[in-house]
C-alpha cells in the first residue's frame, strides 16, 4: 500500500520469498502482482499476502485472516500504530482544524482510514447540522490529494503518515508549499492479510517468516527504503477502533463529509 516505486517493494518480496522457503513453503511466485481493483483482489480466495486498509477490512473484507503489521519508522508512528497528518497551504492564516469550517477537502477515498474516516471522526464535534466542509473532492490517491492542496483546489487534506514520510524522502518538491497542522489519533497500522481458507499452519509460517525478515541483516535492507522496521501479529479485533471512529462520528450526525 506505500510503494511510491515498485522495485523496493519486489526487492523486499524476494527477501520474504526466502525466509518462507526456510519456512517450508514451496511453489511461490517470483514476482508480485500488481491489481487496479483491490477488493475484488483481496477478496481472492487464493490469496497468499497482502497488505490492505483498516476501513476496508472492518467493512467490506469479513472474511479475511489478519497476519499482522509493520512497524515504519515514520513521525506520527507509535509502534505498529499509525496516524494522519492534515495538510494546509503553508502560507494559509488559519491555525485550527475549526478554521476550516465551509473549506473545501480533498480526500483519497471513501473507503480510508486514513483520508476518510479519521477526518470524519475529528470533525464531527465541530459540525453543524452534520455538515462541517463546504465541499469533498476525492483524489484516488494520497499524492493527488497533496497536489490539489498545493495547487489551490482543496485547502485541506489528510495523509497518512507513512506515506507522507515517504513522499518527503522520495519526493520532497510534493511538500512544497505545504505545511502539516495538526495530527489525528493513533489508529492499528495496515494490515497483512491472507485468505479466509488459509490453513493456520499457514498463517503462523507468514508470522514467523515477517518477522525473520524484519530481524536479519539483509532483510532489514531490504525493508528499509520502505521504512519498515518490525512486524507485530495482528487480529481482526485489533481494528475496532476504526469501527469505534466511524460510528462515534455517526453518532454525531455526520454520515458523510
């Protein structure tokens, strides 16, 4: 879910590759796949690993095994927890996320943690008739948001913090001009997941596999251009608190930004 480059992220696939071999594991493929639609994806009944969003997994993925999550060395990362960042124009007055009542947010998705539904629950407090934002533009991606921000057609925007991390490592000339006005709350960071038939044999050899990689030499340089440093199991019942979030909000009244 945070690969700004692809190569990283293969080159982190065949380290893992091998530490499942030394798990047992045979018949792997050498090289990852690369879905545009990922719910049907995730959805595979065949699916070995991968690495979704909390909103997605507490709402449209019931049947998914959880493995577990990276730890990323990010600012805003506690542990394997993770939190957004809201973005504003650097030069903007405005200094509260109460100053930006009737602004205009641009969002990644419907269906992020990150983007949606944690902006969603800092909001609701300061709604009125459950509404706070003028306008919602959604982006299909963090980066999209940061440039409608940047260039002036959403004021405001929330990204998750590894991502924001990796693009102020990768990409720095996508901050500029921009400026970080508060954090949201903590929130358990994506989650691995593999396939609902997945033997549990299966899912202790993902555990331990994940976390040898995260422990030896050359796993840890393969893991650290994406700013990976441990792993922690993880179950489903860790993630509701995005549950918790969403209907806090409801609760409120607002049903949508």
């Amino acid at each position: 879910m945070y690969a700004i480059h692809h190569q990283p992220v293969e080159t982190l696939w065949q380290r893992l590759r091998d530490e499942l071999r030394l798990q047992g594991m045979d018949n792997l493929p050498q090289h990852l796949d690369w879905p545009d639609t990922l719910v049907p994806y995730w959805r595979n009944p065949r699916l070995l690993l991968s690495q979704t969003c909390g909103y997605p997994l507490v709402t449209a993925l019931p049947a998914v095994q959880v493995v577990g999550r990276f730890h990323y060395a990010a600012p805003g990362c506690e542990g394997s927890d993770y939190r957004s960042l809201l973005l504003v124009r650097e030069h903007d007055p405005r200094r509260t996320l109460a100053d930006f009542r009737q602004s205009i947010v641009a969002c990644n998705s419907l269906d992020s943690h990150s983007g949606y539904n944690v902006l969603r629950y800092m909001v609701s407090p300061l709604a009125e008739q459950g509404r706070f934002f003028q306008r919602v533009i959604f982006t299909g991606a963090h980066l999209h948001s940061l440039d409608a921000v940047r260039e002036g057609s959403a004021d405001l925007t929330a990204v998750d913090c590894v991502i924001f991390e990796g693009v102020k490592r990768a990409r720095p000339h996508a901050l500029k001009g921009l400026r970080v006005l508060c954090e949201t709350p903590p929130a358990p960071g994506l989650p691995l997941i593999t396939a609902a038939a997945t033997p549990q044999r299966v899912v202790q050899q993902l555990r331990d596999a994940l976390a040898a990689l995260t422990q030896s030499s050359t796993g840890a340089r393969a893991c650290s251009p994406l700013l990976i440093t441990g792993f922690s199991p993880a179950e489903r019942e860790d993630y509701h608190i995005i549950v918790q979030m969403r209907l806090a909000a409801e609760r409120l009244g607002v049903i949508t930004l």
